[in-house]
C-alpha cells in the first residue's frame, strides 16, 4: 500500500517551542536604568542647582518635578514607539551651572533661562534646520566645551584630600576599588561609602551637618516665578542647549541607533523641550535623551528579543516616580551634608565623561588649536559681562576654526 507523501510521521518531541520570555530580564535592566541615573548624579544637580541660586528646598522641588517628567516621557515614548527611549536629565547641563555660578537676578533668573532652554528645544524639534544647526557645531568644539565645565569639579576630589583626608580617601578608595571590577557600580558604591561615613559623622559628632531627620517630610514643590535677563539667557540658555543636544540627545540617538532603533528625532526633542518648559518653574532643569544609561535598556541584557527591549524603558519610567517621591530625602538630605562631600561625590561621577569628552576633543588633529582654546577659555573661569566661560569658550574656538578655514571646509 502505497504512503501517502504528504503524510508525515509526528515528532516525539512536538513542534519546536517558542523561546519563553520573562519579564525579569527587562525589570532588572529597567531598575538599573533608574538606579544608576539618579544615583550616580543627582549630587551634580543638586551642586549645579545649588550654584545658580537655588535654595535647599528649591533644589530638592526641582530634583522631584526632574523625577516625574522622567517618568512620564519614559513611559510614553516607550510605550507609544515600542522602542527603548529613555529620559535623563542634563548632567553636563548641571555641571555647567556649578561652573557658571549665580548670574544677575539669581535663582529666578536662572529659572528663565532653563524655560528658554526648553523652548529652543521644542524649536529644534520643529524646525529642522536649528536641529541641523546645533548638530554642525563640531564635535571637537563641543566636547572642548564639555570637558572645560567638568575639569573643575572632576578636580574637587582630589583636592578635597588636603582638606579632609580620612573621607576623601575612603571615599576615592572605594571608588577605584569597586571599579575594578564592576565600572558600572563605583559611583553608586562611592555615594554608599559617602553616606555611610555622614551617618557615622552625625553619630559621633564629626563631618560637620549629617543627615537632616527634616528630609524624611513629604514631597513639596516649589514655585519659583521666572525672570529673563540678558545674561542668564546667553549665559546659562546658549551653552545649556548646545550642551545639551552635543552631549545628551544626539549620543542618545546614536545609542538607539547602535542597538538598531531609529526613532524621528523631531516629537523626542519636542517631548523632551516641552517637559522641560513646564518643570522650570518648580526648579526643574532641562531633560533630555538618555545617553550612557540608554544603553542599559536598549542593550542585549535588557532582553534577547530587541522587540521587546522597550519593557525595560517603560520599568525604568515607573522607577523615576519612586525615586521622586524619595527626592526630597536625597535633597534635602544630602544637601544639607557637608559641600565638601557633595563635591567629591559629583567629581567622581563626572570623571568617566571628562575622560570621554577631553579625548573626543582633542582626537582631531586639524582641529585640536581650535579644542584647546574652547577648552582653556571655558576652564578658566572668565566672566564678562555677566556670561559665564562657557559661551566664551565656544565663541573662542570657533573663531579659531573660522580663522583656519576649518568651518568652510568643512560645511562648504
């Protein structure tokens, strides 16, 4: 009898199953995400809010409203795109005002100055020849710039041994220790170590204020009304936006689209700008585009299936909403420690993108002149008419690419 052909005699084993997916991987990737965003940096931003101004209180209503915008966008880009977007805040943008210092009308004035920030943002991502623009500033000069705001604070450790050796040490100890082995967690574990040595302080009576018991009240947001003064929107406005978009958003995009996700740029950076337009006013600094913890949501570890990657973007969203109810403990908290601490703490966590940017700069040999300049003006400290280094430091070096012919060659 003859067999039918199509007829097939069954497996055993069944057809071959699926590979099973779980949420652990994604939610582990997400909390991280989280984790390793706020904690390795908040103490810049509560020093860069501190420096323009801001008061304890203000800082820490900043530091939550930054948490929940956070938030919000993570889940809502991640959700709407199926992609994983994550938001952040502007580190180098914080670090610019610790380096920038109060400008002419204070606080209020620098709470202007974060809302024009927004504004051309939300511009840039409507109008593509400013985001065009902002991305032809060439990369040398920006990481120039960059490197010029950090080298300040990312020396601040290192001198603060003179100061106060015991703490300084153990907490730079601990830093390289752990980084030895796990890079990703030595900022976290020197926060720990400096935590852990301003509770022994409090205890003993030693390492000045310690821990405030009055951080441990609930979240209050601060309304700070804006001013808009000329030196706060060159000074602070400017070198915000471009720093933002050299160091923050165009990275983030390149990280997306190293992990082959190529999401339109132009609702993100609206998104984002906006966000940020409507935060300002409680304190809230600009955010932007994830760049280093991006790759900790869209990389492998996050999930196997890149389809399915942006779980762990959304997780790290509903993370930022805890974190900022616990913003006010790390605020107030911390801010009430000694500056000192704060400033080791923020050093640390800023020297791995000192190092990025100090090389990215000065890579290009034709353009190195130009670097060198940007990146001397801006660590100098000059002040001149109430704006701060980082404009000049930006001007400067683009006069010197300009003297070279160096921006006609390049966009001509």
């Amino acid at each position: 009898m003859a067999q039918n052909p199509q007829a097939q005699p069954a497996s055993p084993a069944g057809p071959e199953p699926a590979p099973s997916f779980s949420l652990l991987q994604p939610a582990t990737a997400g909390i991280l995400t989280a984790l390793v965003g706020f904690g390795s940096t908040f103490a810049v931003v509560i020093q860069g809010l501190a420096a323009v101004g801001a008061t304890p209180a203000e800082a820490a209503s900043g530091l939550m409203m930054m948490c929940f915008a956070m938030a919000v966008l993570g889940l809502v880009f991640s959700l709407r795109l199926k992609m994983p977007v994550s938001v952040a805040w502007s580190t180098p943008g914080a670090a610019l005002f610790a380096s920038t210092g109060m400008v002419a009308g204070g606080f209020p004035a620098a709470v202007g100055a974060f809302i024009a920030t927004g504004a051309i943002i939300v511009i840039a991502g409507m109008w593509k020849p400013l985001g065009r623009l902002a991305a032809a500033i060439p990369p040398s000069i920006a990481n120039a710039m960059l490197a010029g705001v950090l080298l300040k604070l990312c020396l601040a450790p290192f001198a603060a041994v003179a100061i106060e050796p015991g703490l300084a040490l153990a907490v730079i100890g601990v830093f390289i220790v752990v980084g030895r082995f796990a890079r990703l967690y030595a900022v976290p574990a020197a926060l720990v170590a400096a935590l852990v040595l301003l509770f022994a302080g409090s205890l003993t009576g030693h390492g000045g204020a310690g821990f405030d018991p009055a951080a441990l009240a609930l979240p209050r947001p601060a309304l700070v009304m804006p001013v808009f003064t000329p030196e706060a929107l060159i000074g602070i406005a400017i070198p915000l936006f471009l720093v933002t978009m050299a160091s923050q958003n165009i990275p983030g995009l390149a990280v997306l689209s190293a992990f082959g996700y190529r999401p339109e740029a132009g609702p993100l950076f609206r998104g984002t700008g906006l966000a940020s337009i409507l935060i300002a006013p409680f304190g809230g600094m600009t955010i932007n585009l994830a760049a280093i913890t991006a790759a900790i949501s869209a990389g492998p570890d996050a999930a196997a299936d890149p389809a399915r990657r942006y779980i762990a973007a959304a997780i790290a969203g509903v993370c930022y909403f805890g974190l900022g109810l616990l913003a006010f403990v790390a605020a107030t908290g911390f801010g009430g420690s000694p500056p000192l601490l704060i400033q080791v703490v923020a050093g640390l966590a800023l020297i791995g993108s000192f190092g990025s940017a100090m090389l990215a700069g000065l890579k290009d040999e034709a353009d190195r002149p130009a670097a060198l300049v940007t990146f001397l003006f801006t660590a100098s400290g000059l002040s001149i008419a109430g704006i701060g280094p980082a404009f000049w430091g930006l001007a400067g070096g683009i006069a010197v690419l300009m003297l070279h012919g160096r921006l006609k060659r390049r966009h001509g």
